[in-house]
C-alpha cells in the first residue's frame, strides 16, 4: 500500500484491493446540461449514460468517482451558474450514487463550488473537487480574483455539511498563473492546507495533459494532506506517480483514443487498473 496514503483519504475513497499503490477515481463527464450551448439530449438521456458510465468504472475496479459537467463549456463562473445547473447536478449525482457502491463526488464548472457543496450534503455525497480555493489566477473563463476558501468553508459550516470533504486544485489547468508567479506551487500548498483544504489536485495545463512529476513531489513534500494527480495519468505514466500520490483521478484516458468527449474504452479501463494493482 502507498506509503503517504491518509485516513482522511481512506475513509472516503474505499480501498478494494489493499495492495494497490494509489487509489483510482474515475471521471464521469455528463452531457451538456440544459441551457448550456451544446445541450442536445433530454435529461432522461443524459443521465441513462452516465449511469452506465459509472457502472464501467466500477466495475472496472475503480475505487470512486466524480461526476463532472465539463461539456457545458463554453463555462460560465460560480454566481452566474443557474439553478437548473445545480437542479440537474443533484438528480444526476443522485442517480450515479445510487447506482455504484463506491464512493461518489462531485465538480460543477466552473467555480461552481457552494453549488457542489449543497449537491453533495443533500445527496450524502464525500467530497467535492474545488476550483480557486487559494490564490487568484487568469483562466479560460476570465479573471477568478477572489479565492473560494474563507466563504465556502463558512457556507459548509453553515448548512452543517463539515462532512464533505473539500480536495482542491492547486496551480490548476486551462489557466495561467502570471498573477502568482512569485508563488510556487508548495507554497499554494501550505497556504491551502493553512486555509482548510482537505487534499490537493495537481494537474497538466490542460485536461489530458500530464501533471508535472515534480510539482508532484514538490506537493507531496509540502503537506501532510492527500495529494491527488488530476490530469494526464497513463498506464506508463501511473508507476511513478504512484510513488507520491494518494490517488488518480482518470478521465481522458479511459475514452476511446484518449479524447474526454468519447465514450469509455472498456480495454484502457482494464489497462490503468491494471498499471496500479498488485
């Protein structure tokens, strides 16, 4: 088992092999949601498939999953979400958990991280994946220039929802990051655990991308939190990763020929179970 792995990790994101090396938490992208400019299919439809693609990944050997609205690009940020947004996150959401025995979480882009938040405590739901908790930065969306981590800490305590846990991205994807460039990405760390981030995403510049194995280790030796790689992880690529991280967050590459937008590859979801098992 993974030398850094966390208890706080661990009694989210169940262990069901005990000889892994990380953990493997697999990304359900759903269709584009109503209103949003690609929206095409009916709720119904939408949520058909990504039971089915919760189903795969679990079936596959996965130990979680997150559920992520990331076809609703181009994204609005948090305030601006409307509420059939966060209407059909939680039916969706709702659908996934009930259909799969491990454990499942939730990001709704972007920023939409109250809304994940309120999701997650009303469908009983672990954890979050959280945009912007420390710093500012420049992302595709526009300026993100207030960090979420004072207000979204003081909205879970208020709603009681303390047991979600919040594991944030640091350094994040689809962004750049001039504004903090006098701040390297272990000392986004410290602030972040400083500030009450339950674990930490690193992440490639752009989904599919690969996460820096040094800002991995940079990470890892920053704080005592779970550390997660969020992007680019591969079957040659997970080993190493492995060394330094808690878990691994799966998308892109589990699709046929690696692009997000496809459907799940059955055959590459075997492939990274089998990278990281015993």
């Amino acid at each position: 088992m993974n030398q850094h792995t966390h208890p706080n990790l661990s009694g989210i994101i169940a262990q069901r092999d005990p000889a892994r090396a990380a953990r493997l938490i697999g990304m359900v992208h759903v269709g584009a949601l109503p209103g949003t400019p690609f929206a095409c299919r009916s709720i119904e439809q939408i949520e058909q498939q990504a039971v089915a693609e919760a189903r795969q990944i679990e079936d596959a050997g996965f130990d979680a999953i997150i559920v992520e609205n990331m076809h609703d690009a181009p994204y609005v940020h948090g305030d601006k979400l409307g509420p059939e947004i966060v209407a059909a996150m939680t039916r969706l959401t709702g659908a996934v958990r009930n259909s799969v025995q491990i454990p499942v979480g939730l990001q709704i882009l972007s920023g939409g991280n109250r809304h994940s938040i309120a999701v997650a405590h009303i469908n009983q739901l672990p954890f979050i994946r959280c945009e912007n908790f420390v710093f500012a930065h420049i992302a595709d969306e526009g300026l993100l220039a207030e960090a979420e981590a004072g207000g979204l800490l003081r909205y879970r305590k208020s709603i009681g929802a303390e047991s979600v846990k919040v594991f944030c991205d640091i350094k994040k994807k689809h962004a750049s990051h001039a504004i903090t460039s006098d701040v390297d990405i272990a000392e986004c760390a410290h602030a972040g655990e400083f500030f009450g981030a339950d674990g930490f995403v690193v992440t490639g510049i752009s989904t599919g991308k690969a996460a820096s194995l040094d800002d991995v280790k940079a990470v890892r030796k920053a704080t005592t939190l779970p550390v997660i790689v969020g992007s680019g992880v591969t079957p040659g690529f997970a080993g190493s990763l492995c060394e330094h991280a808690d878990a691994l967050i799966v998308g892109s590459y589990i699709k046929h020929d690696g692009y997000w937008k496809n459907p799940i590859d059955p055959e590459r979801l075997r492939a990274i179970v089998n990278a990281i098992g015993a």
